[in-house]
C-alpha cells in the first residue's frame, strides 16, 4: 500500500524546523540561522520512498505576540499551513520545562485534532537519561500520535522519524514524480540563500528588517549564471553596517551567497548586490506585497 500526504512542521522559532527538514530530504532546501524568524514562507519539499511519499511544508516559527504586520503575515502562514496537514511535526528543545509558548502552540493543536508527532529535537545537546522528563513534561498537556528525540544537525533518528511519519499518512497516490524536490523556484533559493548569508554574518539587530529581492536572474550559459539582486533594509544605519567598512561586509556576504549558489546551479555565478532603504517596510502592505510576503497567494 503506497502511502502520501502532508507532514507540516510546526514550532516555536529557532527550534530546528528547517534544520529538519532539510536533513529529511537530504538536501539543504530551506535556509537556516540562529536567529529567530529565519523562515518566512511555507516552503515544501518532498521525499518520496518505496513506500510512499512525504510532502513536508516548513514554516515560520509561531510567536505568542507579533510586532508588525510581517509577524502577523508569518502567524497567518504557519495557521493555514497547519491547516493542510495530514501529520503535524510539532518541534519542541529537549527541556521538562514547557514554556509559553509551546503552551500556546498545544492549544492550537488541541484544536485542530489531526495527528501529532512530538519531535523532541537537538538531543545531542542534552544526556540521554534527561529524556524522559520532557516525554513526560509534554505528555502530559495533551496526546500525542507518537513521540520521536531526534538531532536534526546530527541527523540521529531521523529515520525512526521517517517510519513514524509513514504510519500516520494516509493510503494516496504520488502527487509528484520521484525527481521533484521542492516548489522552490532556483530563483526563489537564491534570494533566500543571499537572505540567509546576511542573517549569519550581521549582528543580532538587522537581519529581522532584511528583505532579498532578485532583480534579474539569467542563464548566461549552460556554466554561467547572472544574479543581480537587492537587499532592503530599514535605516540608512543599517545599510551602512550591511555595505561595512570599504565594502567588506557586502562583499563578504555576496561571496557566502556565491559559493551556495555556484553548488546550488552547477554554474559559476556572477553575483551583483545593491543595498536599499525602505523606511518601516514591515508594516507596509505594499512593500509586503513587494517583496513576496503576500497573504492569500499560495495559503489561502
Ligand atoms: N545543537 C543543535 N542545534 C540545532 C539542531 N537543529 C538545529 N539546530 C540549530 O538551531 C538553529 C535554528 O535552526 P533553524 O532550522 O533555522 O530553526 P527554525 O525552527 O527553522 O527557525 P525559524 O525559521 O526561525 O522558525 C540553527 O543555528 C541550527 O543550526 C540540533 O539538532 N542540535
Ligand atoms: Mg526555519
């Protein structure tokens, strides 16, 4: 019996989701970072096996209060996402103490009444004989379909996760051949993969009020690419601090971002960056819209 459906991975932000994900499908798809709200958009990738084949949608990490109109756009994308599930991945740390948070993300979940798999992940930050006290502390607030530790870094267990997942879904057909990957145009990646160079190289500050926009993408060749590209930023201080002393910073991030992309097309690439200020964008509808954050295109 060949199974499919969705898997929606669900959690606080910063808790591994994209981590995750991406070492489930053996494929570095979605970007990741230390800081918080890495992830902006409902990202899919599929893994497909002899016995059935797992759609994973990744998502922003859930907040309790949000701050702008972009943290309300994220909240709205990882509700409806939910909503899509066959199987729900709810990523917690492995602490006995359930914060906040996770409360408030069980009470969505209570809701929603689909089956939960508790991914306890990052266990290799912890000792073994610590486990059954999360198991415990988690267990009890509601009931789970199943209950899988995993390191999403390490990639321990992931398999054990993939069996769990399998259980769960539904008997369905392959919605997507064997070779498809992801929904994520190599446009879309690249933007993502510049976002996140500046995420991992900037202060803790910025990167929240950073946005990519691709302005041109051409195939020069079968082994050139052209990306020129602009990062958008909200201050004038900030876009110093992003350009950095004679250049630096720019071009350290546009030479992280190069070398991905270079392995990411099989291509070199020519990559052109410029840095843009566009005062407050978070809370304008239109800026939102702009540069790709737009409520109701694909979640509706
Ligand atoms: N030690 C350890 N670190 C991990 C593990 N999985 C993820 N991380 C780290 O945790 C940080 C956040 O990972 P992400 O995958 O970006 O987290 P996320 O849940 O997608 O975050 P948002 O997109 O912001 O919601 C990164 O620095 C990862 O390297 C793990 O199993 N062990
Ligand atoms: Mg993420």
């Amino acid at each position: 019996m060949f199974k499919s459906g969705y898997a929606v991975m669900i959690g606080r932000p910063n808790v591994g989701k994209s981590t995750l994900m991406n070492h489930l499908i053996g494929q570095k798809i979605a970007i990741t970072s230390r800081k918080p709200q890495t992830t902006r958009n409902r990202i899919e990738t599929i893994l497909t096996t002899d016995e059935g084949q797992i759609v994973f949608l990744d998502t922003p990490g859930m907040i309790r209060k949000t701050e702008n109109k972009l943290g309300e756009y994220l909240m709205d994308v990882s509700l409806k996402t939910m909503s899509d599930a066959d199987v729900v991945l709810f990523l917690v740390e492995p602490s006995s103490c359930v914060g906040e948070g996770d409360k408030a993300i069980i009470k969505k979940l209570k809701n929603l009444k689909k089956p939960v798999i508790l991914v306890i992940n990052k266990i290799d930050k912890v000792k073994k004989v610590q486990l059954p006290a999360v198991f415990e502390a988690y267990g009890s607030l509601m009931k789970f379909a199943d209950i899988v530790p995993v390191s999403a870094m390490q990639g321990s267990n992931v398999d054990s996760l993939k069996e769990a997942i399998l259980k769960l879904l539904p008997e369905g057909p392959k919605y997507y051949d064997e070779e498809v990957v992801t929904d994520q145009t190599l446009r879309q990646i690249s933007a993502e993969v510049i976002r996140e160079k500046a995420l991992r190289n900037l202060g803790m500050e910025i990167p929240h009020g950073i946005a990519v926009l691709i302005d041109s993408y051409k195939e020069r060749s079968e082994t050139l690419t052209a990306i020129e590209a602009t990062i958008v930023c909200e201050r004038d201080s900030h876009k110093k601090i992003i350009i950095g002393k004679e250049g630096a910073m720019l071009k350290r991030i546009g030479s992280d971002a190069r070398k991905e992309l270079e392995g990411l097309t099989g291509t070199q690439v020519y990559l052109k960056l410029w840095v843009k200020v566009r005062r407050n964008w978070r809370d304008h509808p239109g800026d939102l819209k702009n540069f790709g954050y737009e409520s109701d295109k694909k979640n509706g």
